[in-house]
C-alpha cells in the first residue's frame, strides 16, 4: 500500500517536471522566428507595456518596423532594469529613456547617445489635496513630499532648490509605491505622479466624503512644465560605439521612422492604439490606458519641428537644472556638461525627410485632444 | 504562513500512526476528514476575524505618538473577503477577449510554479552535489562552506539585474538564454543553499560507533557513504528541503518583479498593485495566489518525504542518527 503510494507520487512528480520542461518550450519559441531578410534588434522599454509606449508597440503590431526591414522585439523593463544601464550593458541595442538619467550614467562612463527626442514635453506633476494648499513649490517646504527616485525625482528637486528649500532637510522625502494610496490616506502631503499615469489613478478612485470618484477640482496640481524646471523624458538612445557602423547607423534611421509611424498612428487612432497596449498584456484597464494614450499624444503633439527633433534650448534647460538640483544626498545629478557625442540629430532629420516625402504629417500642427471619461478603478 | 501546517504534519507522524494502528482499519479517512475540516475551519476563523476587524477597526488607522500602531480598516486596505472572492470572476480590462482575474491569476500560478520548480529541482542538485563534495574533502568544505554561507548574504535585489544582465549576453550553444531561466538561476539561488548546509550536515551525523562498523568491515568511503552517510542524511534533508521550496517560491516571485519577467505572479502583484488605489480586491487576489503556490510547494516536498522515507521503513536509521537528529 505505502509503496504502491509511494510510486505514483513519484510519477506524479514526474509528470510534473515534464509539464514543466514542455511549457518552457513553448516560451523558448517566442524569442526565435522572423523572417530570415529582416534584422533582429531589441529595443528596451522604460517599463511595463502601457501607452506610454503605444508608439512602438503600434510599430510593431502595424507592422511598421517590418516595413523597414526590422523584427524588432521589445522588452519590458523593471524596477532594477534601468533602459539606459541595460542598454550600456549590451543587453538591448536601443533604448527608451529620460534624458536626465540618460546623462547621469553618460558621466559615469557608459557610451550612448540620444538619437530622437520622441516626447517634447515632461510629465511629470506633483499632485496635492487642494486643502494643502500647496499652490507653489515654496509651499512644500515642511511638508510630506513623496517621490519614486532612481533618478525621477530631478524636476521636483529642481523646483525646490529654486525655490529656496533644500530637499535633503526642508522637506520629509518619503518614497513613493507603484499607486497613490499613501496620498489618498494622508500619509503623503504631495504626491508625485505622471499625468498619463498616476494621476488618473487619483481620478478613477472613490471618494469616500461623496461616494463618487475624486475629481480633479479636488486636487492642486505643480506641472514643472509651468513652473520651468521640466526635463527632457522619453527619448531614443543609441550606443554611441555602435553609431560608427554603418549598419547600426542605417538601423537607427529605420527604427526612428517606424517608431515615428507608429506614434501618427496613434494620434490618429488613439482607441485602436488603446487596444494593442492592452491586447501586448497591459492590466491597466480599458479607460485608464485611453486617458494615458490621449496623455501621451498631448505631449508629443504638436511638435512644430517634426516629432523626434530635439529642441536645443530644452536640452540645454535639462543638463542646466541637472547641473544645479541636488538631490537626497546633496550631490548634484551631473557636475559638468555631457562630453562626446550626448546627442545627434542626424538620423531623426533623415527619417523625417524619407517621411514626409510618403507624405506622412509629422507635426501634428491640428492635433486635438479627445475628452476621456474615466471608469471606476480605470476599467 | 503558507508552510505552517505540515511542519506539524511530519514530525509527530510517529506516535500518530503508532495509535491508529490499534484503531479500526476505516478510522484513518475520518482522521483525515477531521484534518480537512480543520483547515477549513482555520480559513473560515481568518476570514472572520479579518471582517470583525474591518467592523471594528479604525477606517483611518490608529496612531500612537504618530507612529501608526492599527491598520485601517477601509475598503482600499482591507477590502471585504467576498469582494475579493467577487472580484476573481471579474473581467480583468474591459474589452473584448480580455481574461477573468481569476483565469490571469491561475495563468500566473502556473507559470511561476513552472519556473519556482525547475529553480528548486536545479538548487536540490546543486545543492546535493555540493554537500557531497565537501563531506568527500575536508579541505573542500573548509574552502567552499564560508563562500556558501557568504552567497546568501548577498541581498536578492543586487542579485538580480546581474543576473538579468549577464544573462542577456548568454548562448548555450544554438539555445538562447530566456529571461525566465534568470528567474529559475535566481530561485536555485536561494535554494541550494539551506540543501546544502543541511545534507552536509546530515552526512556528518553518523556517529563514531557506526562509522567503525563500517571500517571493521572494510567498506570503501562509497559503500559508507550510499549504506551509512546517504541514509542518516535524510532526517536532516527534509527540512532542507522546506525551506528550499519556501526560497525557490520566493525567490522567483521577487526575481520576476525585479527583472520584468512578464507571465508570473510577482509581476501580476506590480501590475495589479498599480490599480490598488481605487481598486485592491485583485491587488489580494495576486497574493492569495502567490500564497497558494506556495501551499502547492509545501505539498511537493510532503510528497518528497514520503518517498523518500518509505524506503527506509520507520525506526530503522542506522545508529547515531537519532540521538544526534535532535539537537
């Protein structure tokens, strides 16, 4: 009895490991494939699909990239999986990151370079209860100012050194989770949030005082693009080694205007564009990931110089207050101006060349926002 | 929490089976109905108190001094234990094709308990291997077991966006390295090591009376070691083994949040904690099933127990083992 027991336990076991081994098969698949003519590349995200990215993931699923000749595979990123250090490690050929951070680990001797500025303006806000009354960033000094860190928290304490307040004692830094739960319980006076992101958390929850959903007349909202310590954000870097090969060179081009593409699209298309962020596997519901789309176009369009140009004047405001900002530890985020090639405009000048000639529109001169109602928890 | 009921399983198994012995032959499935009951009971006396406290407590928390003391008891924290079961059979996004949460948390379940196993079958073997050598060669253990001891100081968080990087350069041969198998490197990680410090343990034990025998009958170090060393070594691999598969499960939940594997149960926490402001049913149901996992791995290694103790047959370890196997 005991072995009779014994033995199909074994072979239940068994059969396990080798459901096991033929499901990891099956994930072993996916990384392979593509047709033999088109260059595999790996383009590194910044996080979790949403649409923040729906740009690229629209390239990919529309089959923008394959139209130039790209299987391009992309890869989510977390907390410990920086863009900019997996792209300095090799682990990605291309990489979406914050210019900021970008340039903090240029100075510590990793070799990339920004080869297409995608997002024109920041999106960055640091929410409030308006009962704070936190109407300037003068008016955190003393309070509780919560912030992610790993290098997002720049234009926060950029706008707090100049307005006087040392963030490393004029104010209580607490760090910030994945939501908005500690401003909404009080533990946090100032909460830092995206505008795609976080702060539509805030609007798709109940307010308990009205049994509705918070409203944004609820809140006092520092937008650093208004106050005028706005950084750089989502950009496309290259390996700066690699821009020397021809190859490499003429890739760049290729995945910048089919990035592009797929950032027209979703202006055009921001509801179709919602339902590939989804269908790429994001949790974020059908209406949260719509707000974050018409978000993100907001920051994008218009771009008066063609979208991926990177404005000089704003790169020279980031590498300024990047300069300045001290940050928890009293150092500064850069201690002298990015050397080498920081950034070309080169190959975004070419693709957007190629582009409007196919007659694509790459300025979004008309571009409107569509009105978004949030449902309940973003669903 | 989610290994605390067989501990109790195993160790008082003796004196249990020894009075059931004098019972009826048809007790034995009343036992075990007492014992599902129980669970049940256990469960159900959780979900009460969790509502009782939701009834009583502070919505907003207690504070002592400004240090908060009592959790709070509102629906974002706490939320009601049918709303969480509610919320399983939700749709997950409201589009079409789009899973229940209860279907994306079993997915979950499924591919996490597929990496946690082969990271814990993978740190069984290292870890056995490892045990092994350093019982063969003093000289081994002397040199390796500080390193071993010292691997696991190494904090999993530092760990694993090296272990993701590295990873993204290997090839093993035609086979590209996978991003889940640096979660599986992460879980076997933490997984040989409570196998290893125990087995060598466990193959030191025999005392020096049944060592002698041994001698006296000229066995060579193998015939000592597959007759005397690997049989008393048992005792003290099994609860190796438990804490192995706690690390295993562990392990990969973190390694999948820390290096963005998309598919498992760590990463369905992230992605559902994003939402937990207005919604954080689902945020408990990613952690119930991390829980369950976790029971499902408690339940592998009692299945690893019976195997291997069968063979033995109760009572029969060999001399030294017993007196040795308590301290």
């Amino acid at each position: 009895m005991k072995r009779r027991l014994a033995g199909g336990l074994a072979a239940v076991l068994a059969g396990t490991l080798v459901l096991a081994a033929c499901g990891d098969d099956d994930t072993t698949g996916e990384g392979g494939g593509g047709a033999a003519a088109l260059t595999p590349v790996k383009l590194q995200l910044q996080w979790a699909y949403q649409a923040q990215f729906a740009g690229y993931i629209a390239a990919r699923d529309k089959g923008f990239f394959e139209e130039e000749g790209l299987d391009v595979e992309l890869l989510e990123a977390a907390v410990d999986t920086p863009p900019h250090q997996v792209l300095a490690d090799g682990g990605a050929d291309f990489a979406i990151a914050w210019v900021p951070k970008a340039l903090q680990i240029r100075e510590s001797g990793a070799e990339i370079t920004n080869i297409a500025q995608i997002f024109q303006r920041s999106g960055t806000l640091q929410v409030s209860f308006k009962d704070k009354g936190i109407n300037a960033p003068a008016d955190l000094a003393g309070k509780k100012v919560g912030n992610w860190g790993f290098g997002n928290e720049y234009e926060l304490f950029a706008a707090m050194t100049e307005a006087g307040i040392d963030p490393s004692s004029g104010v209580t830094l607490v760090q910030q989770d994945f939501n908005m739960n500690a401003l909404l319980s009080g533990d946090i006076d100032a909460a830092q949030a995206m505008s795609y992101n976080e702060y539509a958390q805030v609007l798709e929850a109940e307010n308990p005082a009205t049994g509705e959903l918070y409203k944004p007349e609820d809140f006092t909202v520092l937008d650093w693009d208004e106050v005028g310590t706005a950084m750089l954000q989502d950009s496309i870097w290259a390996d700066t080694e690699k821009l020397e090969d021809p190859a490499y060179q003429d890739t760049a081009t290729k995945i910048i205007k089919a990035s592009i593409k797929g950032w027209v699209y979703c202006r055009d298309n921001p509801e179709e564009c919602r339902d590939l962020v989804v269908a790429a596997g994001s949790k974020l519901g059908a209406s949260h990931q719509l707000w974050q789309m018409n978000e993100v176009n907001q920051l994008i369009w218009p771009s008066p110089d063609g979208i991926g140009t990177l404005d000089e004047a704003a790169w020279k405001q980031t590498v300024e207050i990047a300069k300045a900002t001290k940050n928890a530890d009293g150092d500064t985020v850069l201690t002298k101006d990015p050397e080498g090639l920081a950034y070309t405009t080169d190959y975004v000048t070419k693709a957007l060349e190629e582009l409007r000639g196919e007659g694509v529109d790459v300025t979004g001169t008309n571009y409107k926002p569509i009105t978004v109602t949030l449902e309940p928890g973003g669903v | 929490m989610t290994t605390a009921s067989p501990p109790t399983a195993s160790p008082p198994a003796e004196p249990r089976t020894r009075v059931s012995r004098s019972r009826p032959p048809g007790w034995r499935g009343g036992e075990r109905l007492r014992r599902g009951l129980l669970a049940v009971t256990a469960v159900l006396v959780l979900c009460a108190l969790w509502e009782l406290y939701k009834a009583i407590g502070p919505a907003t928390g207690g504070r002592l001094l400004g240090v908060p003391v009592l959790p709070r008891a509102n629906d974002i924290a706490m939320p009601h234990t049918w709303a969480i079961l509610d919320e399983l059979g939700k749709q997950e996004v409201r589009t079409a094709g789009s899973d229940t949460v209860g279907a994306s948390v079993l997915k979950a379940m499924w591919f996490t308990i597929k990496i946690s196993l082969v990271g814990l079958v993978t740190g069984i073997v290292v870890g056995v291997l490892l045990a092994v050598a350093m019982a063969r060669l003093k000289i081994v253990e002397r040199g390796l077991l500080p390193y071993v001891v010292i691997s696991q100081t190494v904090p999993l968080i530092a760990l694993a966006p090296l272990v993701a990087g590295w990873g993204g350069k290997l090839h093993l041969g035609g086979l590209e390295w996978q991003r889940w198998m640096s979660v599986s490197l992460i879980a076997a990680y933490l997984a040989f090591f409570p196998v290893a410090v125990g087995m060598l343990r466990g193959l030191q034990s025999p005392g020096a009376n049944a060592l002698e025998l041994m001698r006296s009958y000229a066995a060579s170090w193998w015939q000592t070691f597959l007759r005397l060393r690997l049989p008393t070594s048992v005792p003290f691999l099994l609860p190796a083994l438990r804490l192995a598969a706690a690390s295993a499960v562990i392990g990969a939940i973190v390694a999948e949040i820390s290096t963005g594997t998309r598919g498992g149960i760590g990463r369905l926490i992230v992605d559902y904690s994003q939402s937990a402001s207005s919604n954080s049913s689902r945020l408990y149901d990613a952690v119930l099933g991390a829980a369950v996992v976790g029971l499902i791995f408690a339940g592998l290694v009692s299945l690893l127990e019976v195997a291997l103790t069968w063979r033995r047959g109760r009572g029969a370890a060999p001399g030294g083992t017993t007196q040795k196997a308590g301290s």
